[in-house]
C-alpha cells in the first residue's frame, strides 16, 4: 500500500454537507451519550438509562460518525461515485429520529415505544448498508480497507435484526420457548456491534490512514501482522457471536482469541506506523498514539479473562471494567484524532483546493487552533485515564464523575474547535451544513450555496 493512494480523486466525493452533518449530529449525541453517563453514576437517570447511555455512544456518535467517513471516503478511495446522495441523507435523517427516539424510550421505559423507534433505526442503517454496498459493487477488486468495508455492512445488517428482536422481546418475550436466550442474543449483538461493525471499520480505516498521515509504508513485518488481522479478525467476530448466542463455550473463547490476536496485530502496526512517520505531528498522531496504547492494554489484561469465560455477560467488552478503556480509549481516541483530520480536510478541498497556484492558501492543519487541541487533548485524556482505571482497578465512585466531567470539558472543545474551522473556512453555513434544504432562505448567493449542499 502506498503512503497516500495513487487513485486519490477528491473529485468523487459528495457535497461536504453530506459528511459533515454526519459529523456534527454524531457529536451532538456524544454530547448526550456522556451526559446520561455521568447521570447514571449518581442514580439521576430512569428506567434504562445504561442502555440509553451505550447506545447514544456506539449507535449515535461511533456509528454516525462511520457512516459521514464511508460516504466522504469510499468514492475517493475506491475511484467511483457514490451510488446516491439523497439516500446519504435519507440515512442520517433515520438514525437520528430512530435513535433519539429509542434513547427516550430507554430512559421512560416505554417498551412498545422501544420497538417502532428501533424499526426506524434498523431502516437507517440498512439504507445505509445498500448506499455503501451499491457503490462498492462498482469497484473491480477489493483491497483491504475495502474487504473490511464488506464485512462491516455485514455485521451491521445482522446486528440491527439481533438488535429489534432484542426489543421486542423486552416488549412481548417472544423469545422464550426458542433455543436461544436474551443474554445469547445480547451477547451476539453487543459482538457484531463492537467488535464487527466498529473495529472491523476502524481497522480498515487505519491501514489507509494511518500510512496516509504518517507518510510511510508496510512493510517487512507489517505485512504478516496485517495477514494475521485480515483472516483473524472476521473469523474471531463471527466465532464470538455464534459461541455468544448459543452458549457454545470452545467456540466463543477461539473467537475471544482470535480478536485479541488481530488486535495487537492492529496495535503493532499502526504504532510502527507512528514511530516511522515522516511528518510533523499533529492532533491526529498525539490522539492515534494513546489509541494505540488503549488498545494494546485492553486486549493483555482481556486476554486472561476471555480465556476463561467470554460468555459472561459481565464480560462483553473484553475484561470486567474494561469497556471504558476500549470504546473511550481506542475508539474515541482514533475517532477523535481521525476527525482533527477529515473535518479540515472536507472544508478545505471545497474551499482552497482549486485556488492552490493562483493565490496563498493555508495548510490543512492551520485551519484549526493548536492551542485549543492541545486543551481538549489534556482533558479528554484525562477524563479517560480516571474512567478507565477506576473501572478497571476500582475506587471512589466521584472519581468516575470527575472523569465524565473532564471528558465533557474536553469534547467541548473539541467541537468548539471543530466549529471554528467551519465558521472561519467553509463555503457554507453551519445552519445550512446541519439544516440542508430546511435552511431559512437568505440572499441570493447564498441560496445557491445551500441548494448545492
């Protein structure tokens, strides 16, 4: 793979509107993802308000943030079009009433609620899955970021039915008298979720980016490591699903095995990728790095414990106390530092790239504030470090707290920083980025801006 893909063609992106509004709701339900956390820790938050919370993070911030990346980035790494912008935001629109809807429903414990808005949620993503899977159907070979692509829409089609029929049986229990439990199911959903859909995106993701931004390439070493996750990876989700769902206990510790193999794979690589790298660092190399390091120490203090049970229920996300380190630590952290990038970089290929040779025009990096990354930096690590290891070494419950609270201050700046480089730079509107076609009609220019959002 080359440091940066020779059929790079920004010319086959959508409108930056369409990634962007992604961005900016996946962020809005961030914000009430951590807000209901840090609820829940002093008993503030009704009914189920966990499960509120879990899915405001993963389905509403992770998950909408992967779909803006796959429709921004799909055609310009592929080389082709994207099968159709007006379901790129038929899908968003889905997600957020569908979601938004079932986290109210979680939180009053409306159960019959809880499974129309979860009808609305399973519609979005499975727009989604065709848009993306539509357009990759244009693509003559696929590489790996593209194979892991695949599968991810894969598991998100599964994941939505487990999903549904997860609330339908809160709702009406029509599982019982069926080979499988709810526990079997939940485990096979949270498995397809977690580590099918988000780690197989990010995974695929990184070995693009993460020899685009660091301007190096795999080699010797790399190779083998990515052979190992490219085969590992896949199996091992669907080996824990399946040992998951029907309690088949060899099963799903080969498969537990098998993701914290691909893991390390992943961590070894991408943390190569860092040391060897050729540029100046940036946000985005500080925030891979502690990703990186996450990752790592999530799968060496797993490892023990899916050996021996994977099937627990209090071991879904790896060891017991270990989720904040995975989804907050790795997750977030790649997200977060992926985002520094791609934001920028949308706005300034629709605002500076075709007067690159004609006038002076800042670097992709100059568009946001370094000090005010610096600031969230600081904080969100922090935040992490106190929620990641008071869950997994124990301690004061206000230390929790104190964690959400840093991590709040620092995903305030984070997208204050994030917002400036779309009031200072973009083309266009934040109301007309988030809004769309809804936005109040204004002068004429600015009318044909927003028609071509």
């Amino acid at each position: 793979m080359s440091a940066i893909p020779g059929t790079l063609d920004t010319a086959q992106q959508p409108p930056m509107t369409v990634p962007l509004r992604h961005f900016f709701v996946a962020l809005g339900f961030l914000f009430a993802g951590v807000g209901v956390g840090v609820a829940w820790t002093v008993d503030a938050v009704p009914g189920l308000g966990r499960l509120a919370h879990v899915h405001l993070l993963l389905a509403g911030w992770v998950c909408l943030t992967i779909m803006g990346a796959m429709t921004q980035f799909v055609p310009v790494w592929s080389g082709t079009d994207l099968h159709s912008r007006t379901l790129a935001s038929v899908q968003l629109g889905l997600v957020t009433v569908g979601l938004a809807g079932f986290a109210v429903a979680f939180l009053t414990s409306a159960l019959p609620w809880l499974v129309a808005f979860g009808g609305v949620l399973l519609a979005g993503f499975w727009v989604f899955v065709y848009n993306i899977g539509r357009t990759l159907t244009t693509v003559d070979g696929y590489d790996v970021t593209e194979g892991h692509f695949l599968f991810a829409l894969c598991c998100f089609l599964l994941l939505t039915v487990l999903g549904l029929a997860l609330a339908v049986n809160l709702d009406r229990g029509v599982l019982s008298g069926l080979p499988v439990t709810h526990g079997g199911v939940r485990g096979a959903h949270v498995t397809l979720a977690v580590f099918g859909a988000v780690l197989t995106t990010i995974y695929g993701a990184l070995y693009q980016l993460g020899t685009m931004f660091t301007q190096t390439a795999l080699h010797d070493v790399d190779h083998h490591l990515q052979t190992a996750e490219e085969v590992g990876h896949p199996v091992g989700v669907v080996l824990l699903a399946a040992g998951r769902l029907l309690d088949w206990l060899f099963v799903a510790r080969l498969g537990a095995v098998l993701l914290l193999v691909a893991a390390l794979a992943v961590a070894t690589v991408l943390g190569r990728k860092l040391v060897e790298t050729q540029v100046e660092v940036t946000p985005m190399h500080r925030r891979y790095a502690v990703g990186v390091l996450a990752l790592t120490l999530w799968a060496l203090v797993s490892l023990p414990e899916w050996v021996r049970d994977p099937t627990d229920p209090t071991r879904l996300f790896g060891a017991e106390g270990a989720a904040h380190l995975l989804v907050v630590g790795f997750v977030g952290f790649i997200v977060l530092g992926t985002l520094y990038h791609v934001v920028p970089f949308v706005v300034w290929v629709h605002r500076y790239s075709d007067l690159l040779g004609f006038e002076d025009v800042p670097m992709i990096d100059d568009l946001y504030d370094d000090r005010v990354a610096a600031a969230d930096f600081a904080l969100t690590l922090s935040g992490t470090a106190l929620l990641a290891g008071t869950s997994l070494v124990g301690g004061p419950q206000w230390l929790v707290g104190l964690g959400g609270v840093l991590l709040i201050l620092g995903l305030c700046a984070v997208l204050a920083n994030l917002l400036l480089v779309v009031r200072r730079h973009s083309p266009h509107t934040l109301d007309q980025i988030v809004l769309g076609s809804l936005t109040p009609r204004r002068a004429d220019g600015e009318d044909r801006a927003e028609q071509r959002s």
